[in-house]
C-alpha cells in the first residue's frame, strides 16, 4: 500500500515529466522542421554510446525521443477527440415516450453552440411542413423567437447551450405527416444592416397525425440528430483508461507503418545487408519526419471542429477555409522535399527517382487510409484476397528459392545433375502424397450442400443446363425436393400433379454463403396442406408447408405464433445483431405471380417488410416496405451468378404509405422480369430487370430492421393471384 510520501513523489515525478515535454515537444519539432538533416547525426549519437562524449547521460534527454513524440502528437489527439463534445440541436417532445391524440403539442429544442462569448444572441426560428400527395413539402406556419419578439422562450442554460420551446395545434381533419424544423441561431448584433451569423443549426422530427380524433399521433424522430454532448464529465482518467486499452495498442502500431514503409524505401535492395542498427537509425529518423505533418494535420482538424465565424472576423469561408488549410499544406510540401532529400541521399539516386519514390509510397499510404475509411466496403475483399494471396506467394518464394539455387549453381560453374532433378522428383511425390494422406483422413474446408435449382420451363434455362435436363433420367421428375442450400435438414416434399418439374443439380456453382443456417420447425405436427395455386392465406391455421431462414441475425432473435387469423413476428434485440428473417412458401412455383400482404406495424420502431417473388436456390426478388415511407427492389443473387448479395435495382419514397404504427396492404407483382410495387392498391414503382432474371420461383415473406429493435409485425392475410 502507498504512503502519502510515495503518492506525492509520483505526482512530482508525472508534473515533471508533463513539463518537461510541453519543453521538448516544442522544441524537438522545430529543430525537425528547420534541419531535417540533423535528425540522423543526433539518432546516430543516441544510439551509439561510443560517440557521446558523456556516457552516463539516458539517450534523447535533449530531445523527444522520435517514436514517443510521433506518439504523442498523433495518437493522443486521435485518443482525444473521443471525448470531445458534439455541438448542434435535438429536438424532442413529451409525445415521444407518452403516446397521445391530443392535437396540441409542445417541442423543445436544445441546442449546444461552440462559442462561449456572452456578447451574443440567440433566435430560433420553427416551421411548420406538411406533407403532399406528390411526395413535396409545404410550408403552413413559421414562428421566429428573438429578443424582443411577441413569442420568445429563449432560454439560456448555460454560455455554450441554450433552450427553446414552440407549441403547435394540428388541424383535426388534416390528417398526414407533418415535419417540425427549427433553425437555431447565434448571432453578434450590431445593426439591422449588420448582423453577422457565428452559428446556425437544424433539426428536425416527424408527426403523423390519424384521421380519427381518437387514435394516437406518431411521433418519428429517428432523422432528428442525437446530439448529447459526449464530452460531458470527462476527466483525466476517462482519457487514461481510453490509452489503457488494447484498440489503443493496435492504433500505435498502426501509426508506426509510414515510417516503416519509408524506411523500407530508402533502405530495400541495396546491395547491402540490414541490420537492426541501420534500419533503427532509419526508422527512428522517419518518425521524427512524420512528427510535424501528424501535428499539423490534427491540429488543423481541431481547428476546423471548433471554428466559428468570428474566428477571422467574419470574413467567408473563401477566406477563412484557405487559411485553415495553409498549416497542412505547407507541412506537407516540407514533408515531400524532406523525403526526397533522403532517398536521394540514402540510395545515391538523383534526378526524377527519389521524387517518384515518395511519390510512390505516398500513394500505397493514400490507398491504405481510403481502405480503412471505407473498411465496410472493402472487408470482404481483404478477406478473400488474403486466402487466394498466401497459396501464391508460397509458390513464389519456392520458385525464388529456385533461382537463387541455379544461380548459386552456375557461379560455381555446376549444372543441373540428374542427382538434383531426382531430389525434385523425390519431393514432389512427397507433397502428392502428402496431400492424398490429408484428404484420406478427412481434413477438408467445410462447405453447404450443393444447391437445387427448381424449374418448370426447361427453355428458359440456358443451353448447357438444357443438355444437363436430357442426360437426366425420367424417373427423376416424379416429385419435387426442395432442398435450400442454407438449410441443414431436408422439408417436406409435396407432390405436384399440374406441372411435372425436373431438379437440376448444379454441383459447379458454390451454395449461398450469407444466410444462417435455420431448420423450419412447423408450428404444428399437422401434416402438409396443398393449396390451390392462386389463394388467399388467412393464417388461421398451420402454415407447416413454409420454410424459414435468416440471412443475419440470431434464431434467439425471432418469436412468430399464428393465432386469431394472424401470423405475428417480434424480432427481439440480441447483442448489437441486425435480424433479417424469411419465411418462404413451399406450396409451388411461379412464373407470373402477385404477392398481397396486409401488414399491421405494432411498434413504434422503424421496421422493414419484405413480399418476395421467384425464389430459388440462385436468387429471388425482394420488394422492401419500411414504416417510415420508403421501398427498395433487390435482386438477391444467392449463388453470384451475375453479382451475389442484396442488388438494389430501384429505390425511393411515397406519401402512399400509412407511416409509423399502423396498416398497410403492399404488394409485389412479378411478371417474368417487369416487377411492380404497390401500396395500398397503388402503383408505386415499377422496373424491368435486364440482369438477373430470375424467371420462376416461389413467394415468401420477410421482417427485418434497419437499426433499432424490438420489430413487432402482425400479417392478417396473404393474397397470391395472377397479375
């Protein structure tokens, strides 16, 4: 246990340290930036104690040492901005968590400013839009609150943030959507002529306001910006504990790569063998280098977050924007001449060389970061180029290997013997043998089953799969088994009388790799029902001839019960898991078909509701339906015949849908390759597929949720017809 001395000398100890680097920092990046060639003379003095002329003195107490203060000036800013605070609006009301059909409501705006100057004003000015069938907006009220003005309830919370209020009635016979909008704005007034804006902000929510007096209004606010102060009671040890972290470990590696590539540039095929010394020496050089542009970077990135007009005295952001940018820009031109000077010098290279080296490495840099940006982008193709990259490179260092053996064979002035060739031989029936033993005891990368592909039409499958059909004997066609190739357990089989249909097994195409495998568990032992082709699904039964899957997400997730005429699905939150659940029909195939659903949204969170036509094992059609107004028509490419996952074909908004808690009949109509979106008996959306054509298959439904659960959905009826 410490004592209260042992505590105070660490304290002594840390305010030291503190002071001591507010002096070296300083100082270190200045001596960097005014003679970048003084860094190796001095890293070469530290590192080798022979040619110090005190050898008790600790290396770099002079100055930082190269990789703590690249450390300092670029992690710890980036460990930092986690904690600052977010500046905006939010706007809320009492009718978000207590439900209500009173049609007065009041809003409250809080906004948090970046300036903290007590010789401004405020103004909130809030509007009032509404909805039109065409999908427009409307302006019907505007109300301004400033000094002075007949409605103000402007009030000041403290120096950075500041409280609003604005009540509004809705008419009661204009039901539709409203959206509430308030503009806050701080302001230096020193004339009606003159009345420079230092900030201004927006937020906004929407209101759905029921045609009956009695039903409840909705209020939707997931657009509105959640904009509470993150930075709020942070203290020294909130910042500590985010450096004590292992992300944090992995961040320090990740800014030592550009030193180290630069490193590798100046030093890599020479001539002369690496050793720890030069390449430390090197290494340590470049990140006292990359000290002043990682300084100059965040501290203009700090600059830019906490700007406001008054700043440059309210000059524009023509003028103020430049010279934000000059610092960055200016250091990395410094950065550029300073790098070329040392490839030059470090590989004897003159002229356009060392000037496309840098440029060079500067570009892998440049790529790396626009990959780490977009890593959601590019995760699964990191993820597959590594596993076909490593088997090849192996291959490469073999046959270097073989190079550097000949050639070593030739500077003794020996050729290839027969004894060598044998040596050859010998091992490459080691390595088929190898891999024979492997295979034999059963080690193998897993892999689904091969897929099924149902068809009714054997002309519109392409010629080869047409000479598969014929080289198929007939006693194949005397039933239909549908086996998906994200389910581990066979379904039931049903017998189909009108149209003969032939599976074609398609062993070259790899199965599905994105939903999760889910075994259909029926709701009742009762055996399978045919239906006819076009009918009307009431759900007052069991629905044991559908098969479920989900394509993320967790089984855990998902709770559905057909009861009282209606199929239920809640999808429960798990984890931070997105569920995305299927249920698809397996009563029968369809070439021309339209899928009517009437769906009832039971929960105030965004949710998305899928009709689907044509599914198979290769793909299908997917219409998503969201309650906040808007679709979206995906080709789902199971097996990456032409681009597998979620293909969006067309997307948009409608003021057709019922938004919010309420019912809606949603239709999807697949003719071949014209597909057709309605609401509400509505035509909405219309397009033609020219590149997947998916031309038969089965219907199905689905439920799913952009970000926020629990999802509660009720299906009171399901409608195949013919379009």
């Amino acid at each position: 246990m410490k004592t209260i001395v042992s505590v105070l000398q660490d304290i002594e100890k840390l305010i030291y340290k503190v002071l001591l680097w507010i002096i070296l920092i300083p100082k270190t990046i200045v001596k960097v930036t005014l003679h970048p060639g003084w860094a190796r003379d001095y890293i070469s003095q530290e590192l080798n104690p022979a040619q110090k002329p005190d050898e008790e003195h600790a290396p770099f107490d002079e100055y930082m040492s190269p990789v703590l203060l690249l450390l300092v000036v670029a992690l710890i800013p980036a460990l930092v901005f986690n904690f600052l605070p977010t500046f905006g609006t939010t706007i809320s009301s009492s009718a978000d968590e207590k439900p209500t059909n009173d049609r007065t409501l009041v809003f409250e705006a809080l906004t948090d400013f970046k300036s903290a100057s007590t010789e401004m004003d405020y103004s909130h000015t809030w509007t009032v839009e509404k909805v039109q069938a065409d999908g427009s907006y409307t302006e019907i009220y505007r109300e301004d609150h400033f000094p002075g003005s007949a409605i103000n309830f402007i009030e000041l919370v403290d120096n950075n943030t500041v409280k609003d209020r604005f009540q509004y009635t809705f008419p009661e016979l204009e039901s539709g959507e409203y959206y509430i909008n308030v503009y806050p704005v701080k302001y230096y007034y020193v004339s009606q002529q003159n009345t420079p804006v230092l900030e201004i902000y927006k937020a906004f929510l929407k209101v759905t306001v029921p045609f009956k007096s009695e039903d409840q209004l909705v209020i939707s606010n997931d657009s509105a910006k959640s904009l509470t102060a993150k930075g709020a009671n942070v203290g020294i040890e909130d910042i500590v504990a985010q450096i004590q972290k292992e992300n944090t470990i992995f961040l320090a590696l990740a800014l030592m790569i550009p030193p180290l590539l630069f490193t590798l540039a100046a030093k890599l095929f020479m001539g002369k063998p690496l050793g720890e010394t030069s390449l430390k020496e090197s290494f340590y050089a470049q990140c006292y280098y990359f000290s002043p542009l990682s300084l100059a970077i965040w501290a203009t990135y700090y600059a830019y977050y906490f700007f406001t007009a008054d700043a440059y005295f309210y000059v524009g952001n023509g003028v103020s924007l430049p010279i934000l940018l000059a610092p960055p820009v200016l250091t990395a031109l410094w950065f550029f001449w300073v790098e070329t000077q040392v490839i030059a010098a470090e590989r004897k290279v003159y002229g356009i060389k060392p000037f496309m080296i840098v440029a060079v490495c500067v570009s892998i840099l440049g790529f790396a970061v626009y990959v780490f940006l977009d890593i959601q982008k590019f995760q699964d193709r990191l993820r597959l180029f590594g596993i076909q990259i490593y088997p090849v490179l192996s291959a490469v260092l073999i046959l270097a290997f073989a190079i550097v053996w000949y050639r070593g064979q030739r500077a003794q002035k020996k050729g290839v013997t027969l004894a060598n060739l044998l040596w050859v031989g010998a091992g490459f029936v080691v390595l088929v043998i190898a891999m024979q033993f492997i295979s034999f005891k059963g080690v193998s990368i897993p892999a689904a089953p091969p897929p099924v592909v149902v068809v009714t039409n054997i002309a519109e499958l392409p010629p080869v799969q047409q000479t598969q059909i014929a080289e198929i004997p007939t006693s194949t066609a005397e039933q239909v088994v549908f086996a998906p190739a994200f389910v581990d357990t066979p379904t039931p089989t049903l017998e189909v009388t009108p149209t003969p249909i032939i599976e074609i097994p398609i062993t070259e195409t790899p199965a599905i790799e994105t939903p999760t495998a889910t075994p259909f568990i029926p709701f009742t032992d009762t055996p399978t029902s045919v239906h006819q082709p076009y009918y009307t699904e009431e759900f007052d039964g069991n629905i044991a001839n559908w098969f479920e899957f989900m394509s993320s997400g967790d089984p855990q997730m998902v709770e559905k019960r057909v009861d009282a005429g209606r199929l239920s699905i809640n999808l429960l939150p798990l984890d931070d898991k997105l569920p995305w659940f299927y249920l698809i029909s397996n009563s029968f195939t369809y070439a021309n078909v339209k899928v009517e659903a009437l769906v009832t949204n039971r929960g105030p969170n965004t949710t998305y509701v899928s009709t689907i036509c044509h599914y198979s094992d290769i793909g299908w059609y997917e219409f998503v339906f969201s309650s906040a107004g808007t679709y979206t028509i995906y080709a789902v490419d199971s097996v990456g015949l032409v681009n597998q996952g979620y293909n969006e074909l067309i997307s948009g908004a409608s003021p057709i849908f019922n938004t919010g808690m309420s019912t809606n009949v949603i239709t999807a109509e697949c003719k071949g390759s014209e597909l057709n979106l309605y609401v509400n008996q509505t035509l909405v959306q219309s397009v033609i597929d020219t590149k997947f054509n998916f031309a038969q298959g089965k219907i199905g439904l689905a439920v799913s949720s952009p970000d926020k659960l629990p999802v509660n959905v009720d299906f009171e009826s399901l409608t195949i017809s013919e379009p």
